[in-house]
C-alpha cells in the first residue's frame, strides 16, 4: 500500500486523532497540520513518513461535524427550524404594517 502523501486541504487521521494538512515547507520540510479541536503543530517531513511505514498515518474523510475547531455552545432547544440555521430567520424582513411613507417629517 503506498503512503499517503501530504497535501494541504488533505485530512488524515493517526493514532486515532483527525487532522488536515493546512501548509507545506518544501524548504524546511515541514507539514504544519490542523488538528480537530484547532490545535495547530508542525511535523518534519521525516517524522510523516516514519508514520507512514509504521502505518500510523492514513488518508480520512473530512468530518461532518467542523465544531470541533469553532468554540460555539449551542443548547439542545435552541437548534434550527425548518431547516434554517437560526441567524438567517433573524434577518428575515418584518412587515412594513404601520409604516407611513407619505408622512411629513
């Protein structure tokens, strides 16, 4: 099976923690990663691929859930309605009833 190679954009999982491969230094050979919780680290080039042979290191899906990295507290009752995220219904426009457009200022 051949290794997989880093590629920004890219997610892996090892040891059972899920990352995505945010840049690449081909100068210092480097890979900096992102891991879920938003904990960022960097990893030589050697390092990935001893993962790599030791077959610690896989190519992933992304998740399907990205609050991982995103600090948000969201309570049980307060999910969206009919399919709308809650922020959208709170732009919605209200109705103009009451409004005068020919008053005199």
């Amino acid at each position: 099976m051949a290794s997989p190679q880093p590629s920004v954009g890219s997610w892996y999982r090892m040891e059972g923690d899920l990352f995505e491969v945010v840049a690449i230094d081909d100068d210092d050979a480097t890979i900096e990663i992102q891991y879920f919780d938003g904990t960022v680290e960097e990893m030589d080039l050697e390092d990935w691929e001893a993962h790599c042979e030791d077959r610690a290191l896989e190519t992933s899906d992304p998740p399907e859930d990205w609050s991982g990295s995103v600090d948000v507290d969201v309570e049980p009752d307060e999910g969206p309605r009919s399919g709308r995220r809650s922020d959208e219904q709170d732009l919605q426009a209200r109705p103009l009833d009451g409004i005068d457009i020919f008053e005199a200022r």
